[in-house]
C-alpha cells in the first residue's frame, strides 16, 4: 500500500509527522485543560449553590415563588426537591467529570452529587442542602453548557488552516528534494540509452549540488570518451580499407588461379565486413534523427531485400501503428538478427510483427541448435560468441550487442528465448509511447 515515488512517500511521512504532532498538541491542550476548566465550573455552580442558599435564607417565605422564578427566567436555573425514586443519569466517566465531582465535593460536602440528567431531562443537575445537618435535598439544575466547552468555530478554521499550511510546506519540501533526483534517474537512463544528458542544475542542497557536479562530470567523461573511441575506429576504418583496396585489385589483377584469387578476395571482403561491424557498434546512434515510420513496411522492406540476396524468409507482418522510429538503426538491427539466424541458426528463417500489450514485438526466429539459458545474457556483451554451439562462424561478437544498444535506444530491450520445437526466438520489444 506504500507509494512508489520518493515525492509521495516524503510527503506522506512529513503529513503523518504534521497530523501526529497536531494530536498531540491537540490532547496535551486538552489534558492541560481539564483541570483548570473544572475548577471554573465548580466554583460557578458552588457560587450559585451558595446564592440560592443565602436568598431562601434571606427572602421572606411569600417571596421564594418569585424569587425562584426570577432565577428561572434570567439566568436559567431551577431549583427542584430531589426525590428518592429519582432517575438519575450520570455524567460522562472522564477526567474533566471527575475533577468536577472533587471540586464540587470540597465546596458544597461530600452529600454533593452531579448528574447529567434527572427524570429524563437534560441539564447540568447539581445537588445541595440548605444546612448540613439539613437531611432533605435539592436539585440546581445549571444550562448543559455550563459543564461543557467546545471549540469555537472559528478556531477549527483557523486550526484546518494551519493543518493545511503544514501540508502545503510538506509538500513543497518533499518536492524540492525528489525533483533533483527524478531529473538525475531521467538523465541517467538517457546514458544508459547511450545518449548524452543536458547537464543538470549545480545548484540546490550541497548534497545535491555535489551529486550533480559528479553526475555531469562522468557524463562530460562519457561524452569525450565516446568521442575518442569513434575517431579512433573511424581512423582505423580509413586507414584500413585503403590497403584492402589495394589488396584486393592486386589479387585480381597478379593471382592467375580462380580459387586462389576468390579465397583471397573472400578474405578482404570478411575484413571489411568486420571493419563495417565495428563502426557499427562504435556508431550506433550514427546521428540519425527519430522519424514517424511505418515500421510494418520498413519490415517488409527488408524481407525483399534478404529475397533478393537468395535468403527467402517466412514473414507474418501484422498490421503495426505509426511511431517515432530511427529506421536505418531498426533495419541494421533487423537485419543483424537475420545473419545471426542464417550463420548459426538455420532452417526456416521467419520474420513476426506483432502488438502486445502496447508493445510491439519483432521476432526473428530460427531452427537452429538454440542457446543455453545460462549463456544468453553473455552473449549481448561485444566481442562475445558460443563457439560449442555456433561452429564454423565468421565475425566479431558483436551483432547482439549492436541489436542490445539500439533496442535501448528505442526505450526497448532484446530478449533471446527458445523457439518451441526448436531453434532461437530474437525478440526486440518497443513500447509504442515513450
């Protein structure tokens, strides 16, 4: 039941700190106040004990009845002769009650009693005598808000007002430390995709501060270091297929015998081959910009294209929506797993498309001798191949990892899972929004 999110949960403990303080502010007041509340309302009730005494004592006997009514009307109390066969309903059993039973009791004697109601009729009932050696008793019934006190409404509101201060202030403070981090969680999954961040914001909490400094630090190192590494293999790529050039026009030109020259030839073409797959790998982004692609027609673009170098595939293509695609990175991606299925796979070779829960799915399946589970992380790291399983194969380990980088680049992933029946399912999954 706990929120996922740094800003919900830091919100949700600092409005639990802010609502647990506020009760307990709240039941100390009360606490603190109970004591002296009911000493106040003792000594009301005792004062208008003593002044009804001192009237019936003073009054002459012709003049209690308006006396009495006179208390009635004006201040609304009555005086009533207590009964034995009384009902009496007794006052709620909590600490402001109790307090008011004690003070009472040292005011007026220990015959006093308090009562919430009498016969069914409401009030703040206390009882008396005129003298103490007096055995017969009265009822002074007080107004019910004698002996209760509530919050007035405009100190609810001013209350909830603060309450809300708090949680505004809770929020603003859980906010200000999560936003820092969503934005360095988001830059550090656009490195992962192999792209570079906009530097992030230097500034807020040192701790912060200090955490983007080294953050926009590794990414500028990133930055250089994929810099670097492209040139070099650019220059390596250059300097390379010069000599093969060369290479390959005196083999055609200076070997007489046909198989030695096509041997020869063959060779040259596997290394520019593996030249290509580097800058490849090295240049995977190869500063394409996203396009609306139709990626059902890309895909059958690419199954014409294998027919027409003499690999025929099984296609079921489903009709697919529009979405924001690099197409000449998908076809290299497509088109790696294709090899990578006619080289070590085998068997019929089928091309799927499909949408799944939002996803789309392109698999490239084979019948080949599959991969072992524990195997298939492993092998979309560079420079990685199955030499027990995939024999007898040319190239460089790094058709996966090039597939892997440009399926995280489309906010995807490759998974490589057993064909039913046998053989290698390549799946690349893309949401279709991001």
């Amino acid at each position: 039941m706990m929120p996922r999110t740094l800003l919900a949960r830091t919100f949700l403990l600092l409005a639990l700190l802010v609502l647990l303080t506020t009760a307990a502010w709240l039941s100390l007041f009360r606490y603190i106040d109970a004591e002296p509340r009911a000493r106040e309302t003792a000594q009301l009730a005792a004062s208008a004990v003593n002044l009804i005494r001192a009237s019936l004592f003073a009054a002459a006997p012709e003049k209690r009845l308006g006396l009495f009514n006179e208390f009635s009307t004006r201040e609304g109390i009555r005086l009533l002769p207590a009964e034995p066969e009384d009902k009496i309903e007794a006052m709620p059993d909590s600490r402001f009650f109790r307090l008011l039973q004690r003070d009472l009791t040292a005011r007026l004697g220990d015959h006093t009693r308090i009562a919430a109601g009498v016969d069914d009729v409401p009030g703040f009932w206390v009882s008396f005598r005129l003298d103490d050696a007096d055995e017969e008793e009265y009822w002074l019934v007080l107004p019910r808000d004698r002996a209760t006190r509530s919050f007035a409404r405009h100190w609810l509101l001013w209350g909830a007002l603060a309450v809300a201060l708090a949680l505004a202030a809770a929020w603003l403070i859980a906010s200000r430390i999560s936003r820092p981090l969503k934005a360095l969680a988001k830059s550090a999954e656009t490195v992962g995709r192999g792209q570079i961040p906009a530097p992030l914001p230097e500034d807020g909490a040192e701790e912060l501060s200090r955490l983007a400094v080294a953050f926009n630090t590794m990414a500028a190192d990133l930055q250089r270091h994929e810099k670097d590494r492209s040139e070099v293999l650019a220059g390596i790529s250059h300097d390379l297929r010069t000599p093969l050039t060369r290479l390959r026009l005196e083999a055609e030109m200076s070997v007489a015998d046909d198989g030695a020259r096509q041997a020869v030839v063959a060779d040259i073409e596997q290394m520019e081959a593996v030249i290509s797959q580097f800058m490849d790998y090295a240049r995977t982004e190869s500063g394409e910009t996203p396009a609306q692609t139709d990626l059902a027609h890309l895909l059958a673009s690419v199954a014409e294209r294998q027919a027409c170098i003499g690999q025929t595939l099984v296609t079921a293509i489903e009709p697919l929506p529009e979405m924001m695609l690099r197409p000449k990175a998908i076809t290299r991606a497509v088109t790696n797993l294709i090899d990578n299925a006619v080289k070590y796979g085998g068997g019929e070779i089928t091309l799927a498309a499909s949408t799944v829960d939002g996803k789309i799915c392109l698999e490239i399946k084979d019948r080949g001798p599959g991969v072992p589970v524990a195997d298939i992380e492993r092998l979309k790291r560079p420079f990685t191949r199955l030499e027990s399983a995939r024999t007898n194969a040319t190239g460089t380990g790094l058709g996966l990892a090039i597939v892997e980088r440009i399926a995280r680049l489309h906010h995807g992933q490759l998974d490589l899972l057993p064909n039913p029946g046998g053989g290698l399912i390549a799946r690349i999954t893309l949401p279709i929004s991001r």
